[in-house]
C-alpha cells in the first residue's frame, strides 16, 4: 500500500498525550493533525478529507462516543478508533458493536501496537478506496472486520519456505475433527485420484498438499466464525452453501484437469478458488443480515441473479465484498481475483483460466441443483465458455455424475 501521504487526525482534550502523539508519529510517511476538542475536529473536517481519526473518548463538551458517531454518520467512509483507558466500560463496548468505532487502542499505548494498529486501519481505507465511496462506506459500516482465523494462520505458520513441519501440522488438524473428517474424505475421493485407503491426517496432507490443506481448513473456520450464530430468519443456509462450494470446488477442478491434466498447481487453484468463491454471501448475512435475507427473496421471485439485487439492495455484491475479506485477509491474488470475477469472469485480469472455470463450474452447481440462492431460472453458459471447456452433453452428464458421487460422500444430499 501507498501509505505516504495518508491523513490522520488525533483528538483528545490532554495537550501531553497529543504531544507524545505528535513525537511518536513524527517519522511515519503520514500527514497527522492534533486538536484538542471534539468541536475542533468536527471544524476541521468540514474543510479536509482525513482517512483515519483517532479519538480518545472523555472529553469535556462533547465526549468521543458522541463525536465518533457524529463522524459515522457524516463521513462513514472515515476509519474511527478509540484510545481510551475505559476499554471495558459499558458505553465503549456500545460504540464498538454499534459501530461507531472500529477498534479500540488502550491507553496507554504500547508504541509499536498504536503504528501496527494504524497501518492496518490505512490498509483497509486504501483498499476499500480502490472500490469507491459507496462500498467504503458499506464496509465502515460494519463494526468490526473479522480477523483471517487462527486455525489458518496457526497451519500456515507450520510452512516456512519449502519446508513444511508435517507433524506440527497434524497436531493441530487432529485436534479438530469436523476438518479431519473433511481431509480424509477428501484424500480418499474421486478427485484426488487415490488408490490406496486414506487413513491418517498426516496421509492426508501428502495427498491433498499443503495448499488444499490450509483452503478447507479456511472454508471450515470461515463457515463456522460467520454463519454460526445467524438467526434462521438470515436466510442463509448454511447446508445448502457449503454444498454450492464443494460442487463448484469439484467442477472448477475437473474443468481444468480437461485442459490441463498434468498441470496439479492449476489444478489446485481452481479448487481452492472454486470452494472460497461464494465467501462474500457470508459476509453479506452475517453483517447485512436483512438486508441481504430480502435480497435472497427478491432473487427468487425475480429474474434477476441474487448478486443483481444485491447491487441493489446493499450497494455491492458478494463478489465484491468477498474479494475484499480475501484482499484484508492477504490471501493470493488469484483467490481474490477469482472470487471478483465469478459472474464476470471477463474482467478477470489475472489467471483467466482459473476465473473462468470457477465461473461455469458455479454456473453448473446451479444447474445442477446445487445452488443456494433460491434461483429457480436457468443459468446458460456462454457458448464462448461451452466451447473452451468441451462441454458437450455427454460431457455434462459426466461431470454431474462424479460432482454427484463426491458431494454424496461428503454428506452433501440436496
Ligand atoms: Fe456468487
Ligand atoms: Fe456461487
């Protein structure tokens, strides 16, 4: 990220703190400002842009809950953060689940954590700059972006460079058995061509590499920190869209073994991005809950895709804000990218073919039976996709036959 140049203004009623602020900051590529009241601020912002404000919260006149949700609600495209020495009090915590701050730093700081916390925050404002006002201010709404899961990061940590620290690995994974269950079926499945039975989770991982490894392990925890606690009214069903992905997983794989059968890496690319594809959907109903549950019931009853009404509804789609977890979480940019571009893979600057598989392998899981959305219309392929991939009707046929046989044993019946 560009971080030069990026504007930050520190609020808070004690000259010293803005003092040790203003001595901390003073090396760091940003343009920061320091006032000393919340009525101040509200002057100063009324004649600059700012990408971040940081406000402590007891102040005379107005305090920073009051100021910060007044920031919310005229620039909600502005990042807000809290220093306080009152983390644990009733009406922080408020400020936090409703949203008028999205992170708390406590006083006093650590120097390092403040910048870390900082960067992080610019990281985010840059990248939702890239998707315009109307999705920064989507995204600011939202209270807190949840953090890449630790079971992701904790399996990542067992790979540096070419090295992997297997059993490290299967320590962790053997501690988890909804993902154990998912490796062994996995390694003993269709798709990865296994003859021998597949009983161990250290077999497992050499079958399936260390990539497929950390990608259900993902899906996995991403399913589970996201749609865990979403009421039945969300509309979401969580069978139903882990189905969708494994399908469309399975299909995007299939496709490009058809054109690229010794080619395991692209292989493993278009699984990996076929199963994250739909992460924005989670997304959606866990922070857009009702408005995304009317966007499920306006897709079915219309003729438009659900990621049309989404547009409508939300001001963005969930390709749009599940490319945007993928990029705050650093995953590779071909996951990113896939997941951006599934309904327009046209678009798709990078690994096209990648893109394009995952686009009609989702297109074929609806088909096929296994969508989500509730969609009854038919979705076609593009005869220029049909042409690419063979698809010709015994080809089809194929293809639903063995999605069908793995989805079977992976407990997914529609
Ligand atoms: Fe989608
Ligand atoms: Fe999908």
């Amino acid at each position: 990220m560009n971080e030069a140049g990026a504007k930050i203004l520190f609020v808070d009623d004690e000259k010293s703190i803005l003092s040790s602020l203003q001595r901390l900051m003073f090396d760091e590529p940003w343009e920061c400002q320091f006032v000393q009241s919340a009525k101040e601020a509200l002057t100063f912002l009324e004649k600059n842009a700012i990408d971040l404000v940081v406000s402590d919260v007891v102040m005379p006149e107005m305090d920073g809950i009051e100021f910060l949700a007044e920031v919310q609600r005229r620039y909600p495209s502005i990042i807000r953060i809290f220093l306080t020495g009152f983390a644990r009090r009733e009406n922080v915590t408020r400020a936090l689940t409703e949203g008028y701050s999205q992170q708390i730093i406590p006083k006093p700081w650590l120097d390092q954590e403040l910048k870390d916390v900082i960067r992080s925050a610019l990281r985010q404002s840059d990248q939702q700059k890239k998707h315009g006002p109307k999705f920064q201010e989507l995204i600011n709404s939202i209270p807190l972006l949840p953090p890449l899961p630790k079971s992701y990061s904790q399996v990542q940590d067992c790979i540096i460079g070419e090295e992997v620290d297997i059993e490290k690995m299967v320590d962790l994974i053997s501690r988890d058995v909804a993902i154990t269950s998912a490796l062994l079926h996995w390694a003993n499945s269709a798709l990865f061509g296994q003859r021998f039975r597949v009983d161990t989770v250290k077999k497992a991982i050499v079958v399936l590499g260390t990539n497929i490894v950390k990608s259900l392990i993902l899906s996995e925890s991403v399913n589970r920190t996201l749609a865990g606690n979403l009421p039945t009214s969300a509309g979401f069903d969580l069978l139903k869209f882990k189905c969708h992905s494994i399908a469309t997983a399975t299909m995007s794989c299939m496709l490009i073994k058809s054109l690229h059968g010794s080619d395991a890496e692209l292989q493993d690319r278009a699984f990996i991005a076929g199963l994250l594809h739909d992460m924005g959907k989670l997304t959606a109903a866990s922070f857009f809950t009702e408005k995304f549950a009317a966007a499920v019931e306006k897709a079915k009853e219309g003729s438009c895709s659900l990621y049309e009404v989404e547009k409508e509804l939300l001001g963005a789609d969930h390709a749009e804000l599940g490319s945007f977890l993928a990029e705050w979480w650093t995953l590779p940019p071909y996951i990113t990218n896939a997941i951006r571009w599934h309904h327009e893979p046209i678009f798709g600057a990078i690994d096209q073919e990648v893109v394009s598989a995952v686009h009609v392998a989702n297109l074929l899981s609806h088909q096929f039976g296994y969508g989500d959305d509730g969609k009854k219309t038919a979705y076609e392929i593009a005869e220029e996709y049909r042409e690419s991939f063979y698809l010709t009707d015994e080809r089809l046929e194929i293809l639903q036959v063995e999605t069908g046989t793995i989805l079977k044993a992976l407990c997914c019946r529609q």
